[in-house]
C-alpha cells in the first residue's frame, strides 16, 4: 500500500488526502492549526462569512427603493446598527464548524490526521515533534501568510492584517485599507457597507488592476456612490499609531489619519523551517515552490499544491493542484492543470466573476475574438431587484464561435459564471449557448443573450 504524507490541512492538502484515500492509499495529513488550514479558520471561509453580512446590511440599507420603510429610520438611509461582537462570533463559530466537518470526512475516509508541525528529513521521512512517518509520497500544502512592510508592522490592535478583523470588539470607525487588489477591495467595500468611514489607498489607477478594466471601474464607481474615498496612484510609505488611532504616510507626502489601517498587501508562502532547500526541493522567487502542471517539485515522489506554489492563489486551484498530485502519484489518468479555466470571483457588492481569456487579450492582438458586453440594467430581473451597475461580457473566437471567456459584475456573478465556465471548458460555441433555455426573467438571461448577439454578429 503506498504511504502518502500531506504537510498542511487546506483545501490542496485535504481534497489531496480524500482522492488518496478514495485511491486506496495510507494517508496521513500534518496540520498545525487546525482541518482547513488558514483558508477555513483565517481567510477565505471568515472573510465571506464577513461579506455576508455586508451584503444584507446593503440590502437594509437601499430597501427603500423597493417600497420598504422602516420605522423610524430616515427613507433614504434606513438605520443599521452592527453588532461586531456578534458578527465575528458568527463568522468564528462557522469558520470552525467548516473546519470540524472537514476533520470528520477525512477520519470517516481513513484519514490519519497529525496535530503539528511538520519538515522533511529527506524526501521519504516527515517529521512531526519527535515521531518519524515514512513516506512513498509526499505532498506539500503549507500555505501562505499575510506579508508584512517593515514600515507598518501590524498589532492586532489597531494596525491589522485580516487575520486581526474577527478579534476586533467594535466597528472601525474611520478604516484605513491599503492595498487595492481583490482583498483589499472586497473588505473596504465590506466595512463601508457596516457602516465604517473607509479610505482606500492604491497605487494604481484603477482599484483591483489585475482585473477586467471595465469590471474594476464599475465598481469604483459603486465604492464611490456608497461614500467610500478611493487615493488612487499613491502608496503607503509608513503606518504608525497615534494617541487614539493611526497615520498614513503615503508616497506623494500626504497624511491619512484613521482610527485602524487594514494591510493587504500580498502574500508571502509557509515554507521556511521545512527542510525543503535541503531535501532538494527548490524554492523559486519569494520562497515559492517550484511546480510543473501536474504538481512535481524538483524532487521525484515530492508534490506541492496551494498557495506555498504562488500558482494563482485561490482554494479552488490549491484543490485541484492536490487532486491532481494524487491522481499523477498513484498512477491514475490526469489533465495537467489548465489556468485559462480557473474561474475566479472578487466578493464585493456588486460580486465581480471572470474566466478564461480577457478584452485585453482580443484588443492586444494576442487572441483572435469577438466581445459582446450587455448592461444588467437592461435586465428584466435586475430591473425588479433595482440592480442599476454591472454588466455580462463575453468572449468567442472570433470565426468558429467558440466561448473563450466572460466576465460578470452583479448580485451572485460568482454563481452566474459557472455556465460561461462550462462553455470554456467544454469548448462550447455562442451557437450552443444562444439555443440553451435560461430562465425568464433571470440574470442568466443576460449570458444567453450576450451569445445571441455574438452568434449574429459577423466578422469584422
């Protein structure tokens, strides 16, 4: 029976150690703080849980334009009190009863799980404390952590990381958010909808510049609308504490002050202390492992999977790295990872949804397409749900139709874009989505709809 060791419990290490055991192999899965790891416990599964909240805290707020008054409460700005204590009580409570489901399916599966903190002896012995596993594979899936500017060293108290917010014992008032990529942008927007006075430093033009411009600048509109002061093109050079909050300092010499600042400034991989340099695994820039499409690292029977490879950090590739690393290891049939299928979401208000190839992409030369964008306003749902921004863009090759991308911004996009997804994946053309039933009246229509104007339109 093949041995296999997982180091770390998130989403690469544990849909890894379920494929294994499914395989029939001897799993044993390492983590130190808990099933789930920082994705459950600390970031994705909180943050949403948080986004949640602000999301029906938006709702309350703009029910006015639906008929609904509530009393006492001005009718164009129903009052909202958040009750932080109870909020993160929540968001803590669901965060670990992810975490102990997942716990229970892995051991109900066969799973050994190992409290602890794992390194590599060499590339068959793993380490926790003073035990010895010998290991036929070894599959790495430590993760990443927030990081730092030595200029703004976080204290949980009133310079924060995200992993502080679900400590904190009141609503920042005046919130200080540097960073404006998909992190920062989704818990600025969520601490405005709470009722924080937020302020948004970017270095950028365009908040969140990694995404579909169109996208990015739809929702700085909305960030704007909602009261949010978006400092745009500039950086922060220092954060310190002052007598009742914080100071930004940014690049181009003006202050910022505020009662927190919120880092999110990138991520930095878990893998010193491992023992990886000396076992032969080579670490590339910033410490990541070094991947090829299937998982490998430098050292045969060695995997990684997750954010510790840097490979487009989202939960749902880290699980797929590891299922992959499974099913390549213990001999089954496996499609090297395809990143031009990933799908990804930004969790603000209205949701941002994207996949496979950009407008960027056709209007650089790069790809040969077609681009359809249709306004939501035009929608006969979003009209009855007053939803006024956004858009469903879609992308085709441009003489045989085939679907190679999207991008959605609207109420539920990270649902919406599960049928443009499919389309990639499948190599689907406008023609079969323009002839698939959707919903009348339903958001969807709009993807529909956007391939019947693709499958009309002609070539230029």
């Amino acid at each position: 029976m093949t041995k296999v060791v997982i180091i770390g419990g998130g989403p690469g290490g544990y849909e890894a150690a379920l494929v294994a055991a499914q395989l029939g192999a001897d799993v044993t899965v390492v983590e130190r703080d808990g099933i789930g790891g920082a994705c459950v416990l600390t970031d994705c599964v909180p943050s949403k849980s948080l986004i949640a909240t602000s999301t029906r805290t938006s709702y309350v707020r703009e029910s006015s334009m639906l008929g609904i008054h509530i009393p006492e409460a001005e009718a164009d700005e129903p009052a909202v009190e958040v009750d932080v204590h109870q909020v993160n009580g929540r968001i803590k409570r669901l965060a670990q009863a992810q975490s102990d489901d997942t716990r229970a399916r892995l051991i109900k599966e066969g799973v050994e799980v190992v409290a602890g903190e794992a390194r590599l002896v060499d590339p068959r012995i793993v380490a926790v404390d003073d035990r010895r596993i010998r290991a036929d594979v070894v599959l790495l899936a430590t993760g990443a952590h927030p990081r730092e500017l030595p200029t703004a060293k976080p204290d949980g108290e009133r310079i924060l990381t995200w992993r502080h917010l679900y400590d904190l014992k009141e609503l920042p008032a005046e919130l200080i958010v540097v960073g404006s990529g998909v992190t920062g942008a989704e818990f600025a927007g969520a601490y405005q909808a709470l009722g924080s006075n937020v302020t948004l430093v970017s270095s950028r033009k365009l908040v969140m510049p990694t995404q579909d411009s169109d996208a990015a600048e739809v929702l700085e509109g909305v960030f704007a609308r909602r009261g949010m002061t978006v400092l745009s093109q500039t950086r922060a050079e220092s954060v310190v504490r002052t007598e009742d909050g914080v100071r930004v300092t940014l690049s181009d010499g003006r202050t910022v002050d505020g009662s927190h600042c919120l880092m999110t400034v990138g991520m930095l991989p878990n893998t010193e202390g491992l023992g990886l340099e000396e076992a032969g695994v080579r670490l590339g820039d910033g410490g990541f492992v070094e991947v090829d499409r299937v998982s490998r690292t430098t050292v045969p029977g060695v995997y990684a999977a997750g954010d510790c490879t840097g490979v487009n950090m989202l939960a749902s590739v880290a699980a797929m790295q590891g299922r992959i690393a499974m099913w390549h290891a213990l001999g089954e049939a496996v499609a090297p990872l395809q990143l031009s299928t990933v799908a990804s979401t930004v969790f603000t208000h209205p949701e941002l949804a994207a996949v496979g190839v950009s407008e960027d992409d056709i209007r650089s030369g790069r790809v040969d397409g077609r681009v359809v964008t249709l306004p939501l306003n035009t929608n006969p749902r979003a009209k009855m749900n007053e939803v006024k921004e956004g858009f469903v863009k879609l992308i085709c090759r441009q003489h045989t139709g085939i679907v190679l991308g999207g991008v959605i911004v609207g109420p539920r996009a990270s649902e919406l874009i599960l049928g443009v997804s499919i389309a990639v994946q499948q190599r689907l053309t406008v023609d079969d989505i323009a002839h698939t039933f959707s919903v009348y009246p339903s958001l969807s229509g709009s993807v529909t709809e956007a391939a019947r104007s693709l499958m009309l339109a002609s070539p230029e």
